[in-house]
C-alpha cells in the first residue's frame, strides 16, 4: 500500500491482513455496527457512528487499484491517487489539502493492488464541506500538464525511498514478480520505473474516467454522525453525480496452474543482513470457501506470528538458529491471498538448515494438526484485536471500506468473530494444505557484490 | 516483539528513527480546541492511597483500559561504554519475570489478551499497556510482575542480543538511521545524546544482567515517575491498581546528571559516503526550549515552514513546485537538555545541492520577512482546528496527556492551549524566524552520493 506522504504511515505489522476484516462476538451488542444504504447512482454508503469524541474520519474507497492498469503504465493508479489532489473547477492548484488543513483537519490518500482511498479527519461540523470537495474531485479533476510532470519526480523519488534505497523492498519486488506468472499482483504498486518514468497526463486522465465514478465507489463515515446526516449530505453531494454506465470492473488475467516452485536470489552489499523469504499464493477472504480464510488466519497466527508461535520457539528459542523467523497471511485481496515466512539466520547458519526446520515445522502441523490450546490462544488473540480496534475510528473505517472494496458485505464483517470462534483444529490442519510448494517462490538476499557471470561486462 | 528484525513490513517505508522522540513530537503538534464539547473528556488527578499520582480520564464506552507510563531518565542514562542498556532492557520487559519464565509469560500475555511494551527515549523510559476491562486484574499482575521482577534469565537475554546486534546490522546499512546517528553524532559531541541511544556492537555484547538490573533499579522509582490511564477504570480502582504496580518501587530515582547543552551555531557539513541512488540529508541548529517564552511562536513558525500537512513552505518549494523530494519537513525537539531545530529531506543524488540550496533560501527568506498574515491565519487555523482529531481514541488521549504530565503542564493546559497559539502575533513569529533560522549556521549530515553541494 502506498501513501501520497510518509508521515501518516504506521507499519502495521499484520497490517493490510485480516485484522483490517476482523470484528466481534462479545463485543456484538456493545460495539459498532455499521449501517449501509445506496444512492440511486450505485455509491454504496456505510456508517459506522462513535460519538466519544467530535470527529469523523470521510473515506472514500475506489474499486480499483494497480492490478487494474492497462499494460505498459504500471504506477499509474497511485500516480493518479497523487494528481487527484491538484485541481478542479472549483478548487485551485494544489489547494485541497490546504483547505482541509485550514478547516483544522488532515486528509490522506493510499492505494494498493485492489483499493484506492481518499480520507479527511476533521471535527464533525466540517464534515459537509470536505463531503463536497470529495465529490468534486470525483468527476471534475483538472490536470496541467507541467503539473504532472512535477509530480511524476515526486513519484519517481517516492520509488527511490521505498524501494531503490532498500534492498529488502528490491528482494520484495522480485519476490511478487516471480510468485505471479500472469496475474497482475506481480507488477508493483508504485510502478517499475521506467514505465513510470513515461506516464503521462493521457494516461492519468484515460485511469480516471473510466474508473472513478459513484457506482465503482463506496463512501465510509466513521465517528460522530448518525446515518441520517450521511444520507442527507451525501445526497446533495455525491448524489448530483450521475452513474456512469461505462465503469466496469475490469477482468483481470488469471494464473496459470502452477509446475515449478521459483527461487530467486539477491545479493546486494547495501543488505543489512542474510535474509530468507518465503510466499505462497493463497485463498483470500473473498476467493476462499466457508471458513477456510478464517482457518488460515490461526493457522498463521499458530504457526508464525510473534514469541509463542512454532515457528519462533523453533529457529529462535530451541534450535537459536535465527535472530527473527516468522510469518504471515494476507486475506485481503479481491483475487488471491498470501502467505509468507521470513527469517534472520545467525552467523554460519546455512539458508538450507532454515527452510529445513520452517518446512519441518509445517509438516508437523500437517501431520498432527495444533493443540486446542493453541487454537483457543489464537482466537483469543483475533477477538481482543477486534475490541481493541473498535477504540479508533479511523481503524475502523479501514476495516469496512477495504472488506467491501474487495467484495465483502457488512454481514461478512460483522459475522467474521463468530465464523472464527467456530473454526476448529481439523479445519486448521486442513489449512495446511494451501501451503502448495508449486504456488511458491523462496528467495534470499545476501550482502555481497553481484556475480559477474561470464559473458559480462566487468 | 520491539527487537525482532525490521522485515515484517511489505511496501511500507518504516519511519526512521531519526533523533526525534516520539512523545515529545506529539506534544509539538497539539493544540486545544476540546473546549467546545468539554464533557467528552474530563481529566481527573488521582493520588493512591500510597500517594501516587496520575491523571485519569473515565471512558466507559469501550470495554478497554490505557495506561501510558515514564520514568523520566531513558537512554541518555546510560553508563558509559554501555551505550544502549536502556534499549536492552526495554525489549527485556516482556522475556519473563516472578515465577515465569519467558516462554510462559508470552504464552500468559496472550491468553489475557492485553499489549504491553516499552521504549527508550532520550529522556524517559517509556511504558505502554492496554487491557481489555474483563482481564484487568490479571492482566495488571503481569505488568506488576515485568516492572518490579523481570527475570533477565541468560537464554532470554543472548535470545534478545542476538536479534538487538541483528537490528544494528539494519540500521548501520539504512541510509535515515545513519543520517539520523551520525547528525546526533555532530550535533552534541562528548553529551550522551550524541551517543547511539541503541547502542553499538560492541557496547552490546559487553551489557550483563547487572547493567540492565543496576539501571532499572536506578530507573524505576515513584519520584520520577508519571502516569495516566484513560479508558473503562474508575479513580478507586485507579488508586488501587497504581499502588499495586508501582507501590513497591523505591521513593527515589538515582539519576546521573546530564549537561545542559546546545548544537554549535556554526555551519558543518559532513558526507557518509553510501552506494544509494537518493541521499539522505538531516539538517538543524539550535532550537527552543519549550520553557522559553517564545516556544509557541517557534511552533506557529515552524508549521508555516516545515510542520506536518501539505501546506507548509519547504513541502510547497521542494515537493509541489520542483517535484525534487517526496518527503521534506521541519520540526522543533526540545530535549529536556538541550534544544534543537531540525529537518530532512530526501532527494536523488543529483539534486542535493540544489534541495538544500533551496532549502537555505526558505530559511533566510523566513527570517528576513516572516510569514505573510494569511499563513499565520492558516496556521493558527489548522493548530487549533486539529486538536481534537488527537484525543479521539483512548490510547491518543493517554499518550498527548503522558506527554503534557512529562512536561509539567497543569491540568488545565488542555484548556489553555488554544489561546496560547491564538496569542502569538506576526510580530512574534518574525522576531523568532529571526533568532531560530540561521540558514548559514546548519549542520547538515548527507548520506548518499550527493553531487552539486555548494558547502
């Protein structure tokens, strides 16, 4: 996920994976619940209400992300994301965000293979006038071509911080480009450079008018503000635009069956330290069948996630083979999932012995499945996670308007701690199964200078 | 886990830890405006029954408990060629203590549900923990437990080396952490804070269970300590839990003395030489202590020049009209010893030079004619507009007000602050552009390959 500026940026270390969907069951009566109407043009509309304190947080959540771009102008989504804050008929050069910082509040934008999102925090009596310039901007962007081009270096700096500065984002790269053989999730968010480096107002502005429209968007209101206020200002807003027909969504390649695990190897004498990685493709919440996301989501946190879980007490407690070894699941993708591990081995410590005692770990689990405690450990995890979001508006938001940007429903959301409660260990073990060596790629990333293979140039 | 290694994150850019204190950050950016629906949060000062003090604020809406804790003090107490002790035992708090050993105090923090952990600062250690109200007596025994009898077993403590000495590995690599070091580094020669506060290899591996030992019990005392807690708790139960977990700590801290003193007001510009296409550059000079009567004008200006948002000078000249850098930002850090001025941007190579001259220019422009009357209106604007969006959950609540606590505001600055920004004239923010903004007096400490440096 990329961000127009750096300083809003928290690394959330499950991050974009399943907490963003994870909601309650002891918390059901008490905690939030979301209410959702449509505009007759198609803009789906949510309302999550907290009143603790005079804030909203006004998200608008685009169904479109990078893995929608048309081949040849990868970045052009978070490029537009970043144009989107320049001008309109109304509103003057570069003016939008110093109108929301002069109305006391903060606005942001972010965009990711499947989502793009614009939000504004402001207290609840500007709610009205951010809910205009938002709607504004939906359909009545105004690009300057010097503008741009402008803009286009601060993307292309944006891409040296993130990634050309940082070998382990230059091995994260490599690692989707080589998990995906045709599926646009191996393609970056932020863009190869040199397509990058040719984008042009033509293509931002063709980007824009096929994808932003009310019917391809959902709005989320989050703190304090009844559905009722919602409705009415969406309505004189967003409510004057009209559908547009031609917005679809676009259909994307899909993978081909998958015969040979990758491999891929990085040396780079900028790396910090020796690091082993490892994804797999898998189910996401929306592609998955009943339960199995939700049993991937223990599953991981079982096996890899923090000081408890096997894969820690192995490599880092038991064998001391590792400084860090874990793992994660993403189920937040409209297409697929993913599951990844990584360690830190100790000096001396072959990547071999690694993999060795990751995959033992798995087959492990494969073979006997985890313990009842474990899995009711897990669980337990996940369901405080959900109460403890519920005290930040804006994490909220978030939870909603990625689940239904990907093709969630609010029950989905709201059902997800009781879908959770009732995963059992056999369904835990089955999970196991998606962890399919053919649908993976191990890469590894070593401190040291490039070979020079023969037929180079030294 | 505080130590594990720096690769969990995907296209994230993880924020560097640049010599700036987090606490102290966020009470740079707060400014009041809760006024209007005060009744949405009243604070309350406690005093246990054991006579500890803490600020409360009742939230019973969500079933959740937030304590924020320091002791003041934080790495720059560490010993000397110990550099990092504060560190170690930081990411110590949480690998076992009484009775249980570090695999069975994580295995119980996850049954209960509740997060702790700790940080080093500069000048205060600092605590986090948030409870769910259904666990809070359990819970609240563990964090009794890690204050007053952290284990430090041997196998905990090499486990946590191990991944402390990995971590420095990343860093000494990360072109922000070496530019963040190496410009404490030059700032304050000789002080502990221009020592790495996470320490080096070397002072790493010589750390023993007696230095972390030795320094909490010099650390963590009842006299240099403040405390808040927001969220589904009552004053007696308050009372009862603050006694509980900090009640048998000794009254008094024995704290090392630590300098007042200043970065030099003389330009010095120092290049790392490192193998990246975008250098990193953190500039600054001396800043304003938050004690001296023209702090708040210093903030007003520095949000017109640097501060956070879009609409500040240096985003608008470097980022929105020569698309030269995606990050560029100022900011005030008023140690408790010592104040600074300071910035960074990032740029390729080949346009360092001509950043930082522009840089330069905005400086000396700011000083010698201040902001116009309509930044200032922007500025005082956005300040006080944007207060409330910081105490809109629990954990926001308690950390601006541990940040208010450490700085010795009353409890009524909450109500105050509005008016103090609200009070600074142009005429102030000129007169301070003038005495903080020294273009020609920067130290400035680039990490890259940086080409058309002028200086």
């Amino acid at each position: 996920m990329l961000t127009r500026a750096l300083f809003h940026i928290r690394p959330l270390i499950i991050g974009l994976l399943m907490l963003s969907l994870s909601p309650v069951t002891s918390l059901a009566q008490t905690g939030p619940r979301a209410t959702e109407f449509t505009l007759p043009n198609g803009l789906h509309i949510v309302v999550v209400p907290d009143n603790r304190a005079p804030v909203v947080t006004h998200m608008v959540w685009y169904r479109v992300g990078a893995a929608d771009e048309p081949p040849g102008t990868s970045g052009i989504a978070h490029f537009l994301e970043h144009l989107m804050f320049k001008a309109t008929e109304k509103i003057g050069t570069g003016e939008f965000s110093k109108i929301v910082s002069r109305l006391g509040g903060q606005d942001n934008a972010f965009t990711a293979q499947d989502i793009t999102a614009y939000f504004q925090r402001v207290s609840k009596d500007r709610l009205p006038k951010v809910m205009e310039m938002e709607a504004d901007r939906m359909v009545n962007l105004k690009l300057d071509e010097k503008e741009v081009l402008t803009e286009r270096d601060v993307i292309l700096e944006e891409r040296r911080s993130r990634v050309e500065n940082n070998p382990s984002a230059i091995l994260d790269e490599q690692l989707g480009a080589a998990l995906y053989l045709a599926h646009p999730y191996r393609i970056p968010v932020i863009g190869w450079e040199h397509e990058m480096a040719k984008l042009s107002r033509a293509d931002a502005m063709a980007f824009y008018k096929r994808f932003y429209a009310p019917n391809n968007a959902i709005l989320v209101v989050t703190g304090d503000v009844t559905p009722e206020e919602v409705r009415k200002l969406a309505e004189a807003t967003y409510g004057k635009i009209p559908r547009n027909p031609n917005v679809k969504t676009v259909e994307r390649p899909a993978e081909p069956p998958h015969r040979a695990a990758r491999r891929i190897e990085l040396k780079d004498p900028r790396a910090g330290r020796r690091t082993w990685h490892r994804q797999y493709i898998a189910p996401s919440y929306t592609t998955a069948a009943p339960g199995e996301a939700e049993a991937l989501d223990l599953l991981l946190k079982i096996l890899a996630s923090g000081p408890t879980s096997r894969v820690y007490r192995k490599l880092v407690v038991e064998e001391k083979v590792a400084s860090s070894a874990g793992g994660w699941y993403s189920g937040s993708g409209r297409d697929s999932g993913k599951i990844a591990f990584f360690s830190v081995p100790n000096d001396g410590v072959e990547f071999s012995k690694i993999e060795q005692l990751i995959d033992g770990v798995i087959a492990e689990v494969a073979a006997k499945g985890v313990t009842q405690e474990e899995l009711e450990r897990a669980k337990k995890a996940y369901l405080a996670e959900y109460i403890y979001q519920t005290d930040n508006q804006a994490s909220l938001a978030r939870r909603y308007g990625w689940a239904l940007t990907v093709g969630s429903t609010v029950k989905d959301i709201e059902e997800w701690p009781e879908r959770l409660s009732q995963v059992t260990a056999d369904q835990v073990k089955a999970a196991v199964r998606h962890l399919d060596i053919l649908r993976s790629v191990t890469g590894t990333l070593l401190p040291e200078a490039p070979d020079q293979p023969p037929g180079s140039r030294s | 886990m505080s130590s594990s290694a720096p690769l969990r994150g995907r296209l994230f850019v993880r924020p560097a830890k640049l010599p700036v204190v987090a606490s102290a950050m966020l009470l740079c950016l707060a400014a009041p405006v809760l006024t209007a629906k005060a009744h949405a949060m009243k604070i309350q000062q406690i005093k246990s029954p054991g006579g500890i003090d803490a600020w409360l604020v009742q939230e019973h809406a969500v079933p959740l408990i937030a304590l924020r804790f320091v002791f003041e003090g934080g790495s720059s107490q560490n010993p000397a060629g110990k550099e990092g002790v504060a560190n170690f035992l930081s990411a110590m708090m949480d690998e076992g203590a009484g009775d249980l050993d570090s695999h069975k105090f994580q295995e119980r923090m996850e049954e209960l549900a509740f997060r702790m952990s700790f940080e080093d600062a500069r000048d205060g250690l600092y605590g986090s923990f948030e409870t769910l109200t259904t666990n809070r007596d359990p819970s609240i025994e563990m964090l009794r437990l890690a204050v007053n009898q952290p284990r430090f077993d041997a196998d905990a403590m090499e486990r946590v080396r191990r991944q402390l000495l990995s971590g420095l590995a990343f860093a000494a690599k990360n072109p922000n952490r070496v530019a963040g070091a190496a410009w404490s580094a030059q700032a304050f020669p000789g002080h502990p804070y221009g020592l790495p506060s996470d320490g080096t290899p070397q002072s790493i591996a010589k750390i023993t269970r007696d230095d972390l030992e030795s320094f909490r019990k010099r650390n963590f005392a009842r006299d240099n300590l403040k405390v808040v807690a927001v969220g589904d708790i009552t004053p007696e139960q308050l009372g009862a839990l603050l006694d509980r977990v900090f009640g048998d700590l000794p009254a008094k801290a024995d704290l090392a003395p630590v300098a007042q003193t200043s970065p030099a007001a003389k330009e010095r510009v120092q290049v790392i030489p490192m193998d990246v296409p975008q250098s990193v550059v953190q500039f600054g000079s001396p800043g304003i202590a938050r004690d001296d009567d023209d702090f708040m004008a210093a903030f007003v200006l520095n949000q017109i020049l640097g501060g956070g948002g879009f609409a500040s000078r240096l985003t608008e000249e470097v980022r929105e009209k020569r698309g030269l850098a995606y990050s560029v930002y100022s900011y005030l850090q008023p140690y408790r010893r010592a104040a600074i001025f300071a910035g960074g941007v990032a740029t390729k190579n080949e346009e360092v030079g001509r950043s930082l001259d522009v840089i330069r220019g905005e400086l000396r422009r700011m000083a010698e004619e201040g902001p116009t009357p309509e930044e200032m209106q922007n500025a005082k604007d956005y300040l006080t507009g944007s207060f409330a969006l910081r105490f809109d959950t629990n954990a926001k609540i308690a950390n601006q007000l541990l940040g208010f606590l450490f700085e010795g505001y009353g409890i009524d600055y909450i109500d105050k602050r509005n008016a103090l920004v609200n009070a600074v004239t142009l005429a102030d923010v000129k007169r301070v552009a003038q005495r903080l903004l020294k273009a020609d007096e920067l130290i400035v400490t680039v990490v890259g390959k940086p080409q058309g440096m002028t200086k």
